[in-house]
C-alpha cells in the first residue's frame, strides 16, 4: 500500500478544522460590528459578553484541534514506520468521519445526545487506532 495514502484522512480532518474557524472568524466580526461584542471580548478567549453562537464556532473549533492532534501524530508515525495498511487506512477515513458527523451536529442544532454517539465512537476508533500500533510496534518495531 503506499504510505502516503495515509496524508488524504489527515488532509480532510484540517479541511474540517477550517470550517469552524472560518465560522467563527465570520461571527466574531458580525458580532462586533452589531455592537453586541468588541474586540477586548476576545482578548483572552471569551468574555461572557459573547453571545452563545460565536462561542460555539470557537468551541467547535478548538475541538477540532484537541484530540484530533493525537490521529495526526499517529499518521505521521505510521507514515514514518511504514506502519501504513488498508486496516489502519480504514480505520483513519472511519475517524474522519465521524469526526464529520460530530462536527456536523455541533456546528448545526447542536444536540449533545446527537454528537455523543460519533465523539465516543470516534475517540474509540482512535484509541484502538494507537492500541493496535503500538502492538505492531512491539511486536516487529520500526522499519
């Protein structure tokens, strides 16, 4: 398999975390130019003053880079190991998207029981994803 086929789920998963932060690039300045924030609100994060929508875009945002930093270390170290299989593939495009799925639900009517479902099941993958290399790891170590 070649191994750079693993750069395509890391791309969508940046793809997806520049969604949010053009969203909330976008609220925050509707938001000051309304009069309803000003740009001290954002100084150190949020003030309270923020109104919920564009706090969400910038939850949602930072929570595309919070445990999604873990999938991107773990492609570059299979990339690296030449660790790179339709197995860890699958399960890459798998995170993806149901990191999609979870964004999707956040970024829109944002009902916590809806976006459980694809973040549990998400970190799952994830964590079995690190499971599995690190057993290959010990087993055969770095090419």
């Amino acid at each position: 398999m070649a191994q750079d086929s693993i750069f395509w789920p890391m791309i969508a998963m940046a793809l997806l975390t520049f969604v949010p932060l053009g969203m909330m690039a976008v609220k925050r300045v509707r938001a000051t130019q309304r009069g309803v924030t000003v740009p001290e609100d954002y100084a150190l994060g949020e003030s309270p003053r923020v109104p919920a929508d564009v706090a969400l875009a910038n939850r949602s945002f930072m929570n595309t880079l919070e445990v999604p930093v873990l999938f991107h270390v773990l492609s570059l170290a299979l990339y690296v190991t030449h660790g790179v299989d339709l197995a860890f593939l699958s399960l890459a495009w798998a995170y993806v998207a149901l990191r999609c799925a979870h964004s999707l639900v956040h970024l829109t009517y944002n009902r916590v029981t809806h976006r459980l479902v694809p973040f549990a099941t998400s970190n799952a993958v994830l964590i079995a994803m690190w499971v599995i290399f690190a057993i290959r790891l010990s087993r055969h170590g770095p090419d």
